[in-house]
C-alpha cells in the first residue's frame, strides 16, 4: 500500500498534524461501564468526533498486542511486519547515539527483584534518571572479550545497551517476561549463529547482577529490543512531506529520526509541546505530536489518571486548531487499557477532521462511538493514506 501511496502524491500547501496519545485506547471500568476515554470530558475531542470521521484502528493485526514501535510505525504508514525494528535501536536514536551499521543494542530497564530472583517491579519503581545515570555508569565497569560495550541512561528506569565487535547478531530472545512473581529470563539464541552474542550477554547480566546486588529499588535489569539498525525509506521520500516530531520520550524521538523527520527541541509538557509545534508550523507540512501520560497512567493500572491524562490533551487540543491545519488525526498507537495494566490488542479509537470529511454528527469520542463512526475499522497503516487524501495530496489512481 506504501508504494501505491506513493505513486500517487502531489505536493501542495496543506498542513497536517498527527496527534499521538499513547496507549489511548481502554477497557470499561467495572463499576460504570465506561472506558478512559468516553469517562473522560473532552468537549475539543467531542467537536472533532461531531464534525469529522471516527472508526477504530488496528496497528498490527486481530488479536496482536503491539509494542510502541510497531504501533507508530503502523501509523507512519509503514508496514510494522516488514519494518520489525528493535526497540533498542528506537532508544539509541532517540538519545543521538551513534550506532554503527553492526551494532547491536538492547533497549534495558532497571527492576526490582527479590531475594529469591522474582521480578518485583519490572520498572524498579520509575527510578529518576539521575539515579539512572549513576547505575550506568556502574554497569560501565563490565568488560567483554572481543566486544566493545556501552551503557547509555535514556530515562527514568530505561537504558540502552550497545555491543560493538565483529560476529555479533541480533538473534537473541529477551530478557523480560512481561510480568512479575518471576525470575528474568536467560538470553537464548534465535539462529545458530547467535550462540557467541547470547553467551555474551549472559556474562554481561550476571555481571551487571553482582554490581547491581546492593542497590534498591533499582538491583536487577531486564533487556529487550536487540537490532542492528534498518533503513527504511524517508517520510520525505514517501509523501513529500516535510515533516517535524515534537516528543518527549528519547524513544519516540528515535522512532520520529529513524524515518527522516526532523526531530525538534521541546520542552517537557503538553502545553510546551504545542507551543513548539505553534513556534515552528510555517517550516513543516507535517506533525507528529506524541503524549506519553495515557500510556503511563494505562500501564500503572490508575485508571483516574488517565482519564486526567486525556482530559488535559483535551484542554490544548484548541491550539492545534487556531494554527488552522488543514487536517488534523487523534489516535493512539495502541490501547492500554487501566483495568489491564499493559498493551492489549484492542483496536484504538481514532478521528480524522478535515473540511472533506463526511461528519459522522457523533456525540462523543470515544470506543462505543468510533465502532459506528465513517471510518470503520481500518489498518493503522491506512491512516496516512486517509490524512493524505484529505489535504488534497493524493492524486487518483489509474485512468
């Protein structure tokens, strides 16, 4: 669909802004039957949902549950089954470090385990970075034959690990087995020529395991996401758009960098995030505006938090609208429901709002009303495509 995408493009004057809210899509609450989003106020979100298309998107497949890469790449518009992208090679990129074409990097979290092993907080209780920074720098220490090694603090409790050498493979299982009660993971070799990285990276655990004994919260790590980094196309060089991420996260910054946005400074909250976007709107067609809170909050399982979380993007949404884009897209790259703690495979709420929809007059955003808005459910993959169509880009296809 990418390459039919474009071959038909034409570049013109349009503005275009993608609002990400992660993890966006919910579960309803046991006690009211109502999820994050439609417990939430939202009259901004509302007037979208009123005057434009809703539907429901699936970024990967029925029944998947994706990570945030595959997720985001899905609504880049990049096929997330050809474009399996590690997630530390996301993180590295998003902290600029300089990754050579063999490199292998590991996305690492610190955790807490017990003393008999269990994995107590796969997150070791959201560590500041500055605490972050120091461990690092402890887990420096570790040295392997052959190998060159580095450990580079991300945020709060994440870290990416890079090993440099020759004969190293990504073919490596990870580390964490996504829940808690349980010991990390051994890394095992996915393809016989991974043997000597796996063994590698197991010497280096049990390493960081002894330095990391005497530590609280933050005495365990757990590794996931080994890549070598890809080189998908540009979004320049697919749409012939000009395109500018606004992010927090290092992360999500990557993921903007590794398919050629122009990755620009910000500040550290929403309000300063649209202002970037405000400050800078002459010099791009395109806007990738991400906000983590609804993740976090999802995942903590603090249902009450993310409704505040959505509740907040809902009261600056009018800044994107006064810069008077001619589309606008809100949807998240994956639900994380409260009720579920985690990721789950259940499609995300979306709305397009553009002067050529046909409105779907919905009285709310939210899941029940995007399961009957115009959209439908569609791919993430078909979001770009839509948002294209409707700023006049996309010409038609065949005689």
């Amino acid at each position: 669909m990418q390459e039919l995408t474009q071959s038909l493009v034409v570049p013109n004057s349009s503005k275009l802004i993608l609002f990400v809210m992660d993890g966006l899509g919910g579960l309803p609450h046991p006690q009211t039957g109502k999820t994050e989003l439609e417990t939430a106020s939202t009259p901004n979100l509302d007037r979208l949902a009123y005057e434009g298309n809703c539907g429901l998107s699936q970024p990967v497949g029925p029944g998947i549950s994706p990570g945030s890469g595959p997720g985001h790449l899905a609504l880049f518009g990049y096929d997330p089954l050809r474009w399996e992208i590690g997630r530390g090679v996301l993180e590295a990129l998003g902290i600029d470090f300089p990754l050579q074409p063999d490199d292998v990097a590991a996305r690492g979290n610190f955790c807490t385990v017990d003393e008999a092993g269990r994995i107590v907080d796969r997150r070791a209780g959201r560590i500041p970075t500055e605490v972050n920074a120091r461990l690092c720098e402890k887990l420096r220490q570790i040295r392997l034959p052959g190998v060159e090694v580095f450990v580079e603090p991300v945020r709060e409790h994440r870290f990416v690990l890079v090993l440099r050498g020759p004969g190293l493979s990504p073919d490596l299982t990870e580390t964490d087995p996504t829940r808690e009660g349980v010991p990390p993971l051994p890394v095992r070799a996915t393809r016989p020529e991974a043997e000597a990285t796996a063994a590698l990276v197991n010497r280096w655990l049990e390493e960081a395991r002894k330095l990391l004994a005497d530590e609280h919260p933050a005495n365990m790590v757990l590794l996931r996401g080994f890549a070598r980094h890809p080189h998908p196309p540009t979004f320049e060089e697919v749409y012939k758009l000009r395109a500018g991420a606004v992010a927090t996260y290092p992360m999500y910054r990557g993921l903007a960098r590794l398919v050629g946005m122009t990755v620009l400074p910000t500040g550290q909250t929403l309000a300063e995030n649209f202002d970037t976007v405000a400050a800078r709107f002459a010099e791009f067609d395109f806007f990738f505006v991400h906000f983590k809170r609804t993740d976090t909050a999802g995942e903590d399982g603090n249902f009450e938090a993310k409704v505040a979380a959505i509740e907040e993007a809902d009261r600056l949404i009018p800044r994107l609208l006064e810069l008077k884009p001619d589309v606008v897209v809100v949807t998240g790259d994956h639900s994380t429901p409260a009720v579920y703690r985690s990721h789950s495979w259940h499609p995300v709420p979306v709305v397009l709002w553009s002067r050529w929809c046909r409105p779907d007059r919905a009285g709310k955003f939210g899941e029940t009303a995007c399961r009957h808005g115009g959209l439908g459910l569609i791919p993430a993959t078909a979001i770009m495509p839509l948002m294209l169509a409707h700023a006049g880009r996309l010409t038609r296809f065949g005689a």
